[in-house]
C-alpha cells in the first residue's frame, strides 16, 4: 500500500534552505525509494495556523516501511541538520489504500 509523507514548512531563508536541505534531501528521496508528487511554496490557508504562505512537500512512497527507513535513517539524520534555523516543519505519514476500497 503506497504511503505518503506531507510537508509543511515555513522557511524564513528559501535559497539557503533549498541549496542545501532541499538538495541533500531529494538524493536521499530518490535514493530510498521515493519520488516528489508536489512541491510547491505559497500555500493558501484555508482553516489552522500553519498554511497560509507556506511551502508543502508531499512524497510517494511504496509503502509505509520505506518511508520510514527514509526518516529514520543516520543519512538523514545529517541531512535534517541543514534545515536548522531555516525552517519550521510539520511532517506527517499516512497510508493510502486504493480509492474505492476505503
């Protein structure tokens, strides 16, 4: 069942933040499995606090497992430390049973 990991950032400095998490990060993306569906900065806040102007990263992964062989791994424990000072995030996983069999 394919899982996917959604991101919210607010990113006080973009460039700096995507020459070096945002790279860093995609290698290992790719690297353990997953693809980007979307990313895209200048959300739209509809209800909460946290959208309204930020970024949002959603990643397909092929089940929840990988997803969270990515997330746990030491390569991106590293990689996690380049978004320090540049970014507040909300992450959050979820698994994606075919449509019609919910």
């Amino acid at each position: 069942m394919p899982a996917y990991m959604v991101v919210t950032a607010k990113i006080a400095d973009r460039e700096a933040f995507i020459a070096g998490y945002g790279k860093a990060a995609a290698v290992l993306v790719t690297q353990f499995g997953g693809r980007y569906v979307l990313r895209a900065p200048g959300a739209m806040g509809l209800e909460g606090q946290f959208g309204d102007g930020a970024s949002l990263v959603i990643s397909e992964w092929p089940d929840k497992a990988a997803a969270l062989a990515f997330w746990n791994s030491p390569e991106y424990a590293e990689v996690k430390r380049l978004r320090d000072g540049l970014a507040e995030v909300q992450v959050v996983l979820i698994e994606s049973a075919a449509i019609g069999t919910q």
